[in-house]
C-alpha cells in the first residue's frame, strides 16, 4: 500500500477536524445523526455542520458552505443523496479534504447507472488524491479519537479489538454483543462499497496500528479475494486476525451481488485458502466475538494443551468437545499434579482424577478452587488453563484466586463463569482487567480457547 | 411407562410437602441452600427440614427425623453424602415417601463400589416404590409450583419451555441463558445418574404435562439411546423437542463415561436417528436457547417459506445463509406483493425489489416498516416472516407495526431487534407477551426461524 493511502487513513481514523454535510434539525435524517454521534461519543476535535440557511444546531454554529469554514477539514462526513454526494465531494476536493465518508446507498450495488455514478466518484477522488470511506457505509468509529462517524449515535468502551466488516449492520451486531460482554473496542469501520479504499487497505493500516491488538473482518464478498487473503495472512504474522466470511449456501451468494456489488465466490475455496494463510476462520458473529476476546486479552500460549478445573462436568465435556474438534488437546496431568491434587482434595477424593478435574464438591470453594488451579497451571504439559465456576447467591467467586494464579504462571487462564450478562459483570470487570476473558457458556468459552491455540500454533507453539 | 411412575413424577413435580434432609446453619453447604431454594422460590407447600438437634432454620421449625414430622411427605430432598443418602431413603420409604432427590455423587459414576451402592439404593426405591430423581444430581425445578428443589438458589420467570438435561452444569448455563434472552421456563431436570428414572420417563412426563409446550433435552449418553429416541419422536408429534447431543469429538465419549457412567455413542448415529424420528437437533446451548425461545412463542409456519424486511441488508444475508442451511426458503414475492412495496417505497425505490427486502434508507421509519411487513406477509408463499431492525438513539422501534401486522396476518413473526440485551429488554417485553420472539444476532434470530420450519415440514407443512 502506498504511503499517501495510509497518511490519509490515518487522517482519517485520527482528524483534528470534521465537517458533517447534510445535517438538518430533524432526528429522524441522517444528517442530524451524523452529527449527533461525533458530539455523543465526545469527540474533542473540531465539528463543523454545514447547512446552507441554519444558523446552530445541536449547540454548535453552522456554515453555510465548506468554503466558509475558517480552517482546514481533515475528514467531510457526508449525509445526502447519491447524486448530491458526488457534487459534495468534489466540494471537499477544492476544500483540501483528507478524506470522505460517503453513506449514501446507491451506487454499484444498483446496477449500470449506479455503476457510472461511483465511477464519477472515483475519479474525482483520484483527481483531488482523496480517499473515501463507502458509499454505502454505517461510517467509521475511533475509541482512541472519541470519534463516531456514523449515524449510529453510541457510547463504546475502548479496548484493543478493531472491526472491518462489509456489512454494517453486521457490524453493529458485533459492536452491541461487544458491549454486552464487556469486550472494548478500538477502531471498527463499514467498508460499503470499497471504491478507493479496499478491505486488505483497512487491514495494512490497522495491522500498523499500535493500538489495535486483534482484527475482526466480516466479509461477504470481493473481487479482489486474492489479494484480501495475502494481506491478511501477513497482517496475521503481526497480529491476530479473526475472519467471518458468509455465505456457506449457495443462494446467499446471489444475495451478496446485489448487496455490495461483488461476487462471494465459494465458501469452500475462501476458508482453505485463509487457513492456509494461517487465518483464523470463525461461522458466526458469536464465535467472532468469543475469539477476539479472548485474543485481546490472554497472551497466546506456548502450546496447545488444555488443563480444565471445574466443579460440574457437563460444561467441561462440551468445551472439551468443542475445543477438541479444533485441534486442542488436554493432556493427562503429571505424576506430581496428581499429588498436590490429591492434597487438596485428600487422599481418597470422590472424584475420577483427570483432566479436566472435576472436583465437584470441594470445587465449589475458592480457595480450594485456587490450590487446584495452581496445581494444575504448573504442570509442564499445561498450557492454558480454563477455570468453570458456576455462580451462586451464597459462595465467593475464586475471582481473587485466579488473579493470583495467572500472575504466579503468566500462562493464559480463561475463566467459564456460568451466570448470566448482568450477574457475572462485576466479576467479569475485575478479571477482564487483569488479561483473564470470561464466558457466561462453554461453547463461548470453547471458542475463545480454540482462538488462543490456533494463533499458539501459528507462532511456532508445541503441538502436544 | 407405567401410570404408577407418572403419578409419582407428578408428585414429585407438583409435591404438596418437601422435607429437606442434610440441612445445616453453614450457608457455604449443599443442605443450607437445598432450604433456602425452596424458600427463595417462593414453595407454597409444606417445608420440612430434618436436623437431629437444631429447633429452627432459615425461619422454619426444625424436625429431628423424618418420622417426628406430623404429616404426609410428597418428596424428600437429601443433601447427605452418598453413604448416608441410601439410608437416608430407607427411612423415606418407611415415612411413605414418594419421591426422593438424591444430589450426592459417588455413585456408578465412581467404579465398581459406587455401582454397588447404586443398586442398593435402586432396591431401596423398589421396595418402597419411590421413585429416585438422581442420584448425582442438581436437582429440579418447578416454576408452575414455585419449587425450586436444587441447591441453587434462583428466581425463574415462569414460561413454556421445560428442560431435561443430563448435565447440572449444562442446564443451568440453559436456565441462566433464558434469563438473559427474557424466556420463561417451565420446568427443569437434571437427571443425573438415572437410577430409577430415565431420560425418557421425563419426557413421557413432559409430553403429558400441557403446562410445557416445548421439550428441550441435552444428553451426553445413555445406555438406553434406542428407548430415548423412540420415546422423544413419539413426544415430538405432540409438541416440539429439541435435542443437543454432545459428543461431535472422540474424546469427549471417554470423557462421559466418567460423569455419569454411561456410554456416548457414536454422534452421528446418534444425530442421523434422532433426525430419522423427526427431531430437531441442535450443537450448541445457543441455538438450543433460540430454538426454543421460537417454538415456545411463535405458531408453527404452514410451510417453509421465509420473508425478511430489513433496513440493513448484511444481517439478512447472514440469517439468509444459516436459513438455507437448515433447509429455509426465501421465495420471490408475489406480483401484487412487489406492487404495494414500490407504493410504499415511491416507484423507482432506491433499492433492488427481492426477497430479503432490503428497504434501506425507508427501512428506518417504523410506519414503512409496518407497511412492508404486512404486505409481505399478505403475499401467500411466505410462511414466516423476519423484520430486522438496528435500534438507534432517535428511532422508534416498529413494536406495534409489528404486532398489528403479525395479528392481522395470523402468521408467525420473527423479530431481529440489534441491539444488546439491556437497550432491547423493554421492546422484547412487549414483543414476547404477544408471540413474537425476539434475537439480536442474526444467527440466533435464523436458528429460531428454522427451528419453527423444521417443526412445520415435520407436521406436513408444505416445502416451498
């Protein structure tokens, strides 16, 4: 990628300045939200709305023009119809705009005319060395910048997690279950129609981007399949990249053209070849999100084995499913696991001694909880460690002793909390802050799990 | 079964007094919060706990044996450890006991002398005719009866949906999901090591039961796969089961046979027969969690096509995908269909007129939400329908277009309100007390669809 594209990227994700077109007094337009959302998310640079005859809106005064703005414009925001967009881009053009967020649909995805008027916005694009962000795009979303330029007023927490995804609503689904489990985000954006700015572009820049650990792509469709599956694979040499690609039936293929104007091609052909590449490829937008958490906070461990402790088995025989059919394994514990095992839970313990431990009853008790998980994090063959615990109104969560163990190992402790969203939240702020990811379900937990050994193998980790 | 095991199920389901045996002043033990259960949920019926030297505990008079207390005991709830438990049961049966939970493992689940000591339980059961739920179990729970006989403290809202699971662990990541998806629950069973009571017996139970409207079974094993099957497709053409069988790696059948004693079988005999007997199957507590919430609120579809509205193409494209796997179809519409969509969206609509509809820009505004669904469902290929809608800070949700078209249609619909659990709960409130189901994931929302067209096909519904 050349180097103007990844300044200009960087001038947009990151603007001193943001002139928002087509704004009107009415919150049911678009326009009113585009500039509702910079103002909610707070962002701390300068908002300019542009109108022709008002005078303030939403507490900021208005220009009439972009002209009449007294200061450069990194980044235009742009509200209005297709045909308008294009005039207005050109506007920014003379304006010595960075570059444009275009939502307006009806480009590409609508056939011949359509077609000729993204041509038009190409190449007054080029002509002005601009770069948009769409058509056909939700916008784009910073944490770091407290910036929202989408229509989509909403409060994120900021995290290390960016998105790309080609749908928006898509998008949005996985910024909303982000917040739901407690998962911070970093950059998302909606690519639309990729006129000037392609996935694997969003991809170089973030893969650069310091602050962006992990990267989720949502995909319906390319042409330039080729060349999104190289980038990604050496972005993923940096940094994890999880991948969600749709359309495993045939019909949907069909319903991506007229979506983004792109071909989807073969489900089959995309997941080979991005597991080539060393990608890690997930079937739905629970799993996307399962991973990335667990990617953006434990550190990836040194190989593949598993060491389970719980105090019910059911939930461990479906992570131990799951996490098996994508590659983990879980090792018999050593000779000297077994002894402190059986310390803690006496010499002749009700329980079948194996990983994963079920050590059922005295499970239930933090700190009996904190021994065995010592125990068991120490073992040689242990590479990873999931803690289930099943909350309950009378008994302490072993929060404090899995804190303590992961800090005593430094290897990755995952923590299966079976609860619901809003009981486990101040457990899960405790341990989220401190690099352990919680699950409320063992299949999420399984998938997060899987996440960490896919990219352990990746980085050259002990296959066990 | 025989109506003697049905009468003591519903006994035991429906007890007019519970003793509670093993009870102590320690909230941190199993007996403590076997009472305290029972108190939290609200039991109407007598409670008894059996202390031999406390007067009182939690509020309520302590007996010193089963035999001091003054009346009749429906079931005895027995937190002793599995030694005292089969004497614990001998006394039940002179007391003329019905039912007994036994929660303590150490049981066949442990070798040889833990099967030997099962046995002798079973022959105390038999010798009474009691009928043991257990042993090695949570426990159940009755939200009809407000009785909640685990050792989980919880306050259940009451629905249509029962759960048989052979996981404690499993089912209470169930029972805490369906909180979070706002579902009611009928009633719930761990089953334990099924000593006296099978898997099917309780299905038997439920399929009687015209409180539940929904069956959902997790198994891990069971020696008895064949009777299951039989018995679950039998109960299938009374009311819709779903099935999560877990066991898709070969190392999680090892793993089984030392919770609870049992032999997995292999997954895909075991998934190829239960499709045979028409049952839906399902991988993971998610789709099992959506797939009942479907069936418990929506009516069963006349045949198998899907109609989708949508301002937001991407989500529909995922749903599309995970429908069309299941075997969904989403026909074209009518002529007259497309007619009355161009009146609503002006006569050359910015969008591609297809099924999904992708209404964009309009798609936005509840009344045209409202119009668009009532003429897609008017249109006589199309079954179900799914609206989908991001929900935005400024926006009215199309709640009531979506109740008055869904009541004047008679058809079944399905609601993808994006959005996360807490921002959607009050639209969901709504939304569930009138039939509509509601999801924020489009995979969850497509796992809810083709959970109602599996049980459309299975009652000859027509395959479009």
């Amino acid at each position: 990628m050349p180097g103007n594209k990844l300044e200009v990227l960087d001038s947009i994700f990151y603007p001193r300045s943001v002139a928002v077109i087509g704004v009107t007094e009415s919150s049911d337009r678009v326009g009113y939200n585009l500039l509702q959302s910079l103002i909610y998310s707070g962002f701390q640079g300068k908002i300019y709305p542009i109108h022709p005859r008002l005078e303030s809106l939403q507490g900021l005064p208005v220009y009439r023009s972009l002209e009449e703005v007294p200061g450069p414009v990194d980044v235009a925001v742009i509200g209005v119809n297709q045909f308008a967009t294009v005039e207005v881009v050109e506007q920014c053009g003379k304006k010595g705009v960075k570059g444009v967020i275009c939502v307006a649909g009806g480009f590409r995805e609508m056939g011949p005319a359509g077609k000729a008027l993204e041509e038009r916005l190409i190449a007054v694009a080029r002509q002005y060395n601009m770069e948009v962000v769409g058509p056909n795009t939700l916008g784009l979303i910073n944490t770091r910048a407290n910036l929202n330029a989408t229509f989509y007023p909403l409060r994120l927490p900021s995290g290390k997690v960016s998105f790309v995804s080609q749908s928006g609503g898509v998008g949005l689904t996985i910024l909303h279950k982000a917040m739901d489990e407690g998962l911070g985000v970093n950059k998302w954006v909606g690519v639309g129609n990729r006129s000037t700015l392609e996935l694997s572009d969003y991809l170089e820049y973030l893969a650069r981007d310091d602050s962006t650990a992990v990267i989720g792509v949502f995909v319906e469709g390319t042409d330039d399949a080729r060349r999104l599956v190289q980038v990604a694979g050496e972005v993923a040499r940096r940094k994890p990249v999880v991948f969600y690609k749709v359309g495993r039936s045939d019909t949907v293929n069909l319903a991506a053209v007229t979506h983004t104007g792109s071909m989807a091609g073969s489900y089959q052909m995309y997941r080979q070849i991005l597991q080539q590449f060393g990608l890690l490829v997930v079937e739905n937008a629970l799993e996307m999100m399962a991973a990335c958490k667990a990617l953006a906070m434990a550190p990836i461990p040194r190989g593949n084995g598993v060491g389970v402790v719980t105090h019910t088995a059911g939930p461990s025989i479906v992570l131990l499913d799951e996490v098996n059919l994508r590659g983990g394994v879980f090792p018999p514990f050593a000779e000297s696991t077994m002894d402190r095992i059986k310390e803690v839970l006496g010499q002749n313990p009700p329980v079948v001694l194996k990983n994963p431990l079920d050590a059922a009853g005295q499970g239930m008790q933090a700190a009996a909880i904190g021994r065995l998980v010592e125990a068991v994090l120490d073992d040689p063959r242990i590479d990873l460690l999931v803690a289930i615990y099943c909350l309950h109104l009378n008994w302490r969560c072993p929060t404090p002793e899995l804190l303590a163990a992961q800090k005593r190992s430094g290897k990755p402790v995952v923590a299966l909390y079976i609860s619901t969203q809003e009981q486990v939240r101040e457990e899960r702020e405790v341990l989220h802050s401190r690099d352990i990811p919680v699950y409320i379900t063992p299949e999420e937990a399984a998938w997060g799990v899987s996440a960490l050994l896919h990219y352990a193998l990746q980085r050259g980790g002990i296959s066990r």
